[in-house]
C-alpha cells in the first residue's frame, strides 16, 4: 500500500495545551491529504504508539483535550497519535467509516481502515513505533472504528479499547485474536446500552448518523470473548462501575467490559468534547485504566 508524502507541518505551541514535542503530520491516501497529531515522547528507542480517534463531528485536537493521552504518553514515555476523519469543514465535524456510521464517511466509503493503516506503517518506517506494541482506542464514531480496526487489521494492532462505542450485529471474523478493553456509560443517551437508532443526528447534525440500529453494548464484548475463544466471565461490581472479564481465553487475548456509572456519553475521567455535551464522571478514569490493560499486550501472530 503506498503512503504517500509525509510532512510534518509545524511543531504545536504547549501555549494550546498539548507538550511542544507534538506536531502536526499529512500523509496523502486515497486521493485525499489526511491529517494527524503526533504527541511523541518516547525516549529514542521504539515505543508503544496509542491511536486515539476523536468522536463523530469532533476532531484530533477535541481528542487530545478529551483524553487526557497526552499526559500519560509524557510520564510513561510513549507515543500518542491522534487522526483526523474527513467531511466537515475549518476541521469540524469529522467523521469516520465505521461500517455502518457515519454520516459523509461512511456514504462516501472513505478508506479510514487504509488511512490508519498507513499511519502505523509510517510510524514503524521512522523508527519511532514498536510494531508489537500499537494499540487504539476512540470515542463514540471513533469507538466504533477502533472495533472495525482491531477486525480487519488485527494482525498489526495489539490491543483495542472502544469507549461509548457499538458493533452492530453482522462483523465478521478478524483476522487474529485481540484483546480488547471496552467501556460504555451507563446512562448514555446517543448511543443506547439496550440498543436500538443512535441518536447523533440530533445531537451533532451529521446527517445520516448510520444505517443500521446498534447492538446491545454488551454485545461488543460478547463479540470479541467469541472470537477470541474465552471461557465464562467473571462479573464484580463497585460504586464507579460494573464488570465482566473474560479472563481465560484459549487464544490468551482478554476481553474487560466496563458499564460507567453516572456516565452519559462521555470519556470518563476526562472532559466533555464540549461544552453542551453529557459532562463526564470523575469516579473513573478510563485512559488511565485502558493503558494499564494495553501495556500488558502485545501483537498476536495472524491465523493461518
């Protein structure tokens, strides 16, 4: 697959709230000048990289203030990435083909699984990523499109980690087993957890959010403890969230499932994407406890 010209832009000032070692990178796929931001604070040697994809009708600087990676790339010396999805303009209201959503993404059949795809490539080429070592994780649409990614390129993904995200029912195999760590609100309005239309149109005006109603939230471990051959879960429970593991998994990729209490659709423990939008818990921090899980993880070999 060719990657295209890779340029880094220009540096980004810390005066907007991201370290002065993040940049601003194009590559050219698909006939298209696709954008990312590179927070990069590995100490010379190759190093984990977690992708962070922004929400439906967000973008990569909202990821980068939502999440919070930033911060925990800077104490534990890893490499944080954030895409751009396509369709809005001045870079809003971005957008990314998961499948089944969203909005001009998904109608204009944009190669995102290609675009991060070459993202990881590129990275490994620099001699900055370690290839066994490259986790991803997104919010909402994002979540959505991690769970597209971890299926289709599993065999160059460690680990996946879909916040407030869905699968909708008809995913195929992936390609290898993948551990994934999964959270949801508990009181999540756009994306329901029993089920049934997302309701982003209302929230964001995208247009067409998907044409396909979402599973249970649920479901989207359920999905991955299958594929990845696991055994039965084990369930506890706190004032912060309910959770089922699927620790004992014949191919050794497990599968967490959180339910976020007091959490609408939001990243818990971070910050709203803005400022009308579902305000998110304190009580727990899901960026902190996914790379917890992701530096336990590394590349699995593809099926043959």
């Amino acid at each position: 697959m060719a990657l295209g010209c890779l340029v880094v832009i220009a540096p980004v000032d810390a005066q907007r709230g991201r370290a002065a070692s993040a940049s601003e990178r194009t590559l050219t796929h698909g006939g298209r000048q696709r954008t990312y931001l590179v927070h990069d604070s590995s100490t010379g040697e190759r190093a984990p990289m977690v992708i962070v994809l922004h929400g439906g009708g967000g973008n990569a600087e909202n990821a980068v203030r939502m999440t919070g990676f930033d911060r925990i790339a800077s104490r534990d010396r890893f490499i944080a990435v954030y895409p751009n999805g396509t369709g809005g303009r001045a870079g809003r209201l971005l957008t990314w083909n998961a499948g089944h959503c969203c909005a001009a993404a998904m109608e204009n059949h944009i190669d995102d699984v290609g675009f991060i795809n070459a993202i990881v490539d590129t990275m490994i080429a620099a001699g900055r990523a370690d290839g066994s070592r490259v986790y991803v994780t997104g919010m909402s649409n994002g979540g959505m499109m991690a769970h597209r990614l971890g299926r289709e390129l599993s065999a160059k993904i460690a680990a996946i980690a879909p916040v407030v995200g869905a699968v909708f029912g008809d995913e195929g195999p992936p390609v290898a087993p993948m551990p994934a760590f999964i959270v949801v609100g508990a009181d999540d309005e756009v994306v329901p957890p029993a089920g049934g239309p997302l309701q982003l149109r209302a929230l964001l005006g995208l247009g067409r959010a998907a044409n396909r109603d979402v599973s249970p939230a649920v479901a989207q471990a359920e999905y991955w403890a299958n594929a990845n051959e696991c055994g039965e879960p084990t369930r506890t429970q706190n004032a912060a969230a309910s959770r089922i593991e699927w620790a004992n998994c014949r191919s050794g990729a497990p599968v967490v499932f959180h339910s976020v209490a007091g959490n609408g659709h939001a990243w818990p423990g971070g910050e709203a994407g803005r400022a009308r939008a579902a305000q998110p818990t304190k009580a727990f921090d899901a960026s902190e406890q996914m790379w917890d899980f992701f530096k336990r993880q590394t590349r699995a070999s593809p099926r043959r």
